[in-house]
C-alpha cells in the first residue's frame, strides 16, 4: 500500500470542490431583476413550469403559484469519493491467537451496498447586508433522499468500470431552487403551496458551472441549471418581493445519507501509518481493514459501525450514515454516532503514529453535510487546513466562498 497523495493531490482536491460550491453562492449574486410588471399568474405542477420555462412559454418575472415539498437539503454529489458499491463485513468469525493477545484469524464475508448520494444545506448568502436564504422545492410526492439503483447504468458500469453513478435520479429529485430573504423554518420539509417569481441568472456563470459540477450534478440540478438550453438556460423562484408561501402538509420522515470529510496533515511517507488509519477505525477487525475498488485509489473501510467510511488513497476520508432528518430519536443518535466515529479514529491514528515513530499530525475537517454543525466536529469549524490557506493566498477569489461555507 503506497500512500500516494501528497499536499498538492489534497490542495487539488479543495480547490475543486471549494469551486463547485463557489458555482451555487455566485448564483444568487448574479439574479437577473425583471421589470416590474407581470402577466397573469398561472397555477401549474413544478413538472409543467420547468418545461414551459425552458421552452420559453413563460418567462423571466412570470408570478407562478404551485404545489411542492419544500426542503432545506439537496443531493449532492462528491465525486472524489464516490464509487458506486462499499461493503460491509457479514458474518463476521474472529478465532483468537491465545499467544497473541488483540490478534487472530478473521473470515467474514462481503457484503456489498450501493452508495448513496448525500445531502447538502447551503448556509445563507450574505448580499448587500442581507441575508437570503436557498431551499429546494420538489415534486409534492417526494418522499425520500435515498435512491434506487438504474439497471442501465450498473449494465454500463460492469462493462466499463466506470461511472459517475450507478443511481436512478428520477425527475421528483430534481428540484427547482428558492430563494427567500427569511428563514422558512416552519415551512420547510413540508408541502407548501407557494407564490413566486421566476427569475434565471446571468450568463457569464456558466463556464464555472460547466467546469466545477459533475455529471451527477448537473443532472440533480437539471430544473435549475441547464447550461445547453436554447435560450433561458437557468431558473429559480423568488420569494423576496410578490410572494407567498402556506404550509399544507408536514412530512413524518425523510430518510437521507449525511456525510463528513477530513484529510491529515504533515503525513509521515511510511507503511507504518497505512496500517494505522485501517486499525484505528473504531471497531476495526485484525487483519483486515479496506475493500479497494478496482483503479480508482478509493477503499471501503470494514469495521463494526453503522459509519461506512471512504479513504481516497489512505490521507482523505469521507464518513457516511444513513438516518431519518425527521425522526427526533434518529437523527440526533446518527449525528452523534457520526461525531464520535470520527473523533475516535481521530485520536487513535495520532496516539497510534505518536507511540511508534514520535511523529505529530493533524486532522482537519473539510466539508460536510451540513455547516452549522461544523463546531461538532471541531471547535473552530471546518476548512482551517493549511492546504486551504494556501488556495487562498493564491488564488483570493475563493475567500468569499470559504468564509461562506464556514457561516461566517
């Protein structure tokens, strides 16, 4: 096992995701202003309104009023770390070596799982001192952020070994963007009827659009963005002037996948601390501690968790659960469960290098599914690393950007 990813592969790995979250926070600042008259309001499905949007039948400052689920989470996709199967341990035989205590013979099978897209909020964007903030309305049949496999796709993957995803994102997953300047706590995982104005943005947003989201995303975001559209090319509905929204239905459960990524800084270059990062997983079993997937430097962590853990070559990890957002028992259990795992590994993998060579590093998180909660993780948040206060120092345009998924 070589470990293969130095601080520029790291570096490359932030700019590029930092980018593609610059592509959603410059949308918002580049909302184009209708004159100040409107036809007359259509009542029609989120289905009917893409299409004659895109189709030019109505247009930029057309009044809608429509019926949807309305949710502060979208999918998002993390192409660094996907692959389209992580397994589990099953059936699991740990026979122990009575000479050697902590040590012995494993068998277990594999169980292979389908991996899910996980969900995002975006924190609000700071303009003009006012704050707006970004929800996601979907079809009112939306029921759940956890997706069914595409049979094409996986008979594509297993002919080629490559894809962007083997999942069916169905049209109730694309979602239209909102934009409101409060804060719809009460109106939010539920279904809404709602009154807005259509707007589009600007064209120079597409070059970064094209060049920093991936397949997968661009095909989430499909009812927002569509880059080789004749004509209007981007949509959202704006809740900021001649709106209303009332609350019609509350959701009981919304299962969804919830993630976090971190990496390692100043990694010693030896195979003593590839052998750590897969021992000190909590709950790792001796011997055996990654599935790989075939080319693509991505392993699957095995260990007794309900935490399925990604490594993109043994120097970046990204920790996945599933949970109910709605569930009050669930959701606080998963995020808890999550926070623990990662501060475990955390603390074995330091102590574990520090008893054998001496040698001090770091964990610092990058991203995860939902900013707010950064401070679970670490006290100060997340994006501190020493990679991003390089890809500031050369390149500025992206401090908005960083300062604005920190929340600050």
């Amino acid at each position: 096992m070589v470990n293969d990813m130095n601080p520029t592969d790291i570096s490359k790995h932030l700019k590029t995701t930092v980018s593609a979250y610059k592509v959603m926070k410059d949308f918002i600042n580049k909302i184009k202003t209708p004159a100040r008259h409107y036809l007359t309001p259509v009542t029609n499905s989120i289905e009917r309104i893409t299409e004659d949007f895109f189709c030019h039948k109505i247009g930029c400052g057309q009044q809608i009023t429509t019926r949807g689920f309305l949710s502060k989470y979208t999918l998002i996709s993390r192409p660094d770390f996907y692959i389209p199967y992580t397994h589990k341990a099953e059936d699991v035989v740990i026979k122990s070596d009575m000479s050697s205590p902590g040590s012995g013979h494993v068998t277990m099978k594999m169980a292979p799982y389908h991996t899910q897209i996980p969900i995002q909020i975006f924190p609000p964007i700071l303009k003009e001192n006012k704050k707006y903030y970004l929800y996601f309305l979907y079809y009112p049949s939306f029921k759940s952020f956890i997706l069914k496999t595409d049979d094409d796709k996986i008979k594509a993957y297993s002919k080629n070994n490559v894809t962007d995803n083997i999942l069916d994102i169905e049209s109730l997953h694309k979602p239209i963007l909102v934009i409101s300047d409060k804060m719809l706590q009460s109106e939010t995982e539920c279904i809404v009827k709602i009154t807005g104005i259509l707007k589009e943005i600007d064209d120079d947003l597409y070059d970064d659009y094209i060049q920093n989201l991936s397949k997968t995303q661009r095909e989430i975001f499909y009812n927002i963005l569509r880059p080789y559209n004749e004509g209007a090319t981007s949509l959202c509905i704006d809740l900021r002037e001649d709106s209303y929204i009332s609350k019609e239905e509350s959701a009981n459960t919304l299962p969804a996948s919830i993630y976090v990524e971190s990496h390692f800084e100043n990694i010693p270059d030896n195979e003593i601390f590839n052998k750590i990062v897969g021992a000190a997983l909590p709950g790792a079993y001796p011997g055996l501690h990654w599935f790989s997937s075939q080319n693509s430097g991505i392993s699957s962590g095995l260990c007794n968790s309900d935490i399925f853990v990604v490594s993109k070559n043994f120097t970046h990890f990204a920790f996945y659960t599933p949970c109910d957002l709605l569930d009050q028992r669930n959701y606080p259990e998963r995020l808890t469960q999550l926070q623990a795992f990662c501060d475990i590994f955390r603390k074995h993998v330091q102590n574990a290098l520090r008893h054998s060579t001496g040698h001090e590093i770091k964990m610092v998180y990058d991203f995860l599914f939902d900013f707010r909660r950064a401070s679970l993780f670490h006290p100060k948040g997340v994006l501190l690393s020493k990679e991003i206060e390089s890809l500031l120092l050369n390149e500025p345009k992206f401090s908005d950007t960083v300062n604005w998924l920190k929340n600050v």
